[in-house]
C-alpha cells in the first residue's frame, strides 16, 4: 500500500486569515489534521488558528511536545508523536501538521519530521511556507523590517548580554524572539546604547489582543505573554 | 472626500497559491492595482503572480523603479511613482501594491510608502505580510531553516569576503539573497570553511522552473539568475 504524505503547513501569525491558499487547500483535503496540543486545557496556538477553516469529518490531533529542555524527555515525546502520525501514514491517509507561524522557522515541526524520517525512513514529508512573525510584527508596526543593503539578525532569545551586544555591533535590524523571559536584561543594554527610542515590541501579531510598544524609555519591565517579538532598528 | 487606502500586499515567493487569504481578498477587492513595471518588455514578477488573481474591471498600474544605485534618480522615481498612485487615492480610491515575497523585506513598496507618505501625510497605508524567500527556499529544501537556538542571519548580498567572514564566526544560519553577482567570491569563502557540503543554492524558489544545488564542491561558478538565494547551515 502507498504510504501517505506528512503535509507541514504553516499557519501563519495568528490571524486565520494569513494562512496562504496553498495551505488551507491542502489542510483542507486531508483525512488527519494534527497540531501541537495546548497546556492545560487550553487550545493551542496552532489549533485555534486553523479550526475555522476545518470540517467535522476531519480527525483532529492533538501531539505532546512538553515545553522542557530535557533531550530526553524531548525525544521520547517526539517518538510518540511520530508513531501517532505514523498510524495514519502507513494506512495510507496524508496527515496535516498545523504549526503556527512558519514551518522552517524555528518549529516543532522539523522534530516530528525529523524523528519520523528516522523511525520510517519510507515516509514522505511536504512542507507549504508561511508568514513569520518578524514579518507580521514589522507589517503591524507599519515599518520595513529590512531596507536596501541592511544585515538582518534574528536570535530566538537571548541568554548573555555579550551576545546581544556582539549583534548589535554588527547587525541593521535585530529581531529577538519570545523576548519575554530576557527583556528586562535586554532593556539594560538598549539604554546603553541608545536603541530604546529605536526598538518596538510587538504582542501576539495579528490577533484581536494584539498590542504595540513603540516608545521603551519609560518600560524597563513590561511583563510579556510568550509570543513577544522585539525588533530593534540599530543601523 | 475620504482618501483612500493604499495596501502594500505581499504576494509571496512565486506561486501565486502562496498568497494569503487576506492578500487575496484585499486584492480583489480594489479597483486599481500597482506593481513594479517589468524590464524590457517582459512582465515583473508581482505582476505574473497576481496576474491570474484580478479581473478585467480593476485598472492596472505599472509603477517604474530603475535598477540603479543612483540616489537622485531613484528618489525621482519614487516620487512619479507616488504621484501616480496618489491620482486615485485622492479620489478616494484604494489601490493595492503587490510586492513579490513580504512587503517589509527588502521591498520596493517601502520606498514607495515612504515617498508617499512624504509628500502627502494623510495618507493611510496598510501591510499584508506574506511568504518570504528564505522560508520558501528552506521548504523547497525540506530543510528546516531555523531549529532552536540557532541564531540566523540575512545579508541582501555580500560585496566583501570579510563581512561574510565575520558573518559567519557568529551565525548558525547564514543567508545570502540575490547572490548571482558575488557567487564565486562566495563560493571561494565557503570552500576555504569547509562549509560547501552545508550550503544550498535556490533558484526562483516554488517557481515552475525551480532550480536546487545540494551539493556546491563541484560548482564554483554557477550562473545563476537575479532571484537566485544561498543557505549556509554554518553552525
């Protein structure tokens, strides 16, 4: 029997809208939709995204990625992953894995096709591109987030002052990701250098509850949700 | 009388089914819309990707921007280009720029928007964020481009062997845009590395002539066209 085909789909920011037409075709003509499953009982990012654009006779589901550093653990959760997708593939069905924002682009995605593609070498994956968040947070704030021959950085999130500064000596425009648990650190070293009035953070892109800061002089200490983007224009 | 909207609308990489929903819909839903005008009689790339999107009662406004590196002349260009679009906006008229891949990266729309927003400061714009070159090539890759805390880092070209050098001491991920005019001086950096078995060249990405180098130890001197990207997993 044919084995089906491992569809990454990136969903996009947030709103259900920005999911390409290509995505939501192929979300849509699936047997098997499967995204990252929330915590404590709540929907996850990704789920809330796509459920509109989903039909009840779709099966739904849900995959444990536990949000730990722990390979271990890490591994052993993306195994049971692979081996619920898999149930699906080897019958033939092409499952649909939903991921919020861009598949490439730093997302639990690459692990359960990577760990998939170890465990079923046979297995075929498929992967639509999506918009990032960088992107829908420099669309929101109304700015380019690149110019001309400006050098972009981007750093998932920033665990030494010396690495920031390292960047920011070299980069244009830097984007920190999930800025939220370092920003007070970072905040010190914007001050140092000046960059505060020239750095923005953006909220949840694109959703109803999203929220700006365009002005960081007076917010030493802004308490951020997890999906807080901060974009500096040092160049 | 109420002016009226100027989208800037990313209509992604190449296919035109990697537009978003809410792209298409604002697209569609203007009586005039605006791309970069072709060079030498033949259509821009914008242009071909929305071409299959628009009806025949919405005007068709091909803006000129000059390849050129000239300050004075570009600045003039923008400015035609903003009195043109400006002509319906006054009116109140909205008028949607489609831009090839995001809008806020790397875009003539930006320039445009700034021009526009210059010479008559009422004016409303908003952005549409979309798919990305760098996305587009890692899923034509089957790479992830990003995975945990990998630092990435994008240059619109390189014109020195030490910026990429230096690029390169501090990247996981390095990529190169429009990299057709430096690709040799590039290759010869990447060999001295030993980074050529981990670099990837895309051509017109998701394109129906799509082209993909996995392996550049025998390629030093590709001939490559202008929508033409390098990945170097560097890290």
């Amino acid at each position: 029997m044919k084995t089906g085909i491992l569809y990454g789909i990136s969903v996009g920011p947030g709103d259900p809208e920005l999911i390409t037409l290509k995505g939501l075709r192929l979300l849509q003509s699936v047997p098997v939709v499967a995204f990252p499953a929330g915590v404590r009982g709540n929907r996850g990012m990704a789920e809330q995204i796509v459920a509109q654009w989903l039909n009840s006779n779709q099966v739904q589901l849900a995959l444990t990625f536990p949000y730990v550093f722990d390979d271990a653990v890490l591994s052993s959760a993306w195994q049971v992953a692979a081996e619920q997708v898999w149930k699906y593939l080897e019958i033939g069905q092409d499952v649909a894995f939903a991921c919020e924002g861009d598949v490439s682009f730093y997302s639990t995605f690459t692990y359960l096709a990577q760990t998939l593609q170890l465990l079923h070498p046979e297995v075929k994956v498929q992967v639509i591109p999506g918009v990032c968040s960088p992107m829908a947070a420099a669309a929101a704030l109304g700015l380019p987030l690149t110019m001309r021959g400006q050098r972009l950085a981007v750093l998932p999130a920033i665990y030494t002052v010396g690495e920031l500064e390292a960047v920011l000596d070299w980069a244009d425009v830097v984007v920190l990701l999930k800025v939220s648990s370092v920003y007070e650190q970072v905040w010190q070293v914007l001050q140092r250098r000046n960059l505060l009035n020239r750095s923005y953070v953006v909220e949840r892109a694109t959703l109803p509850n999203q929220a700006i800061y365009t002005n960081l002089c007076d917010r030493p200490n802004l308490q951020l949700p997890y999906f807080s983007l901060l974009l500096i224009q040092a160049g």
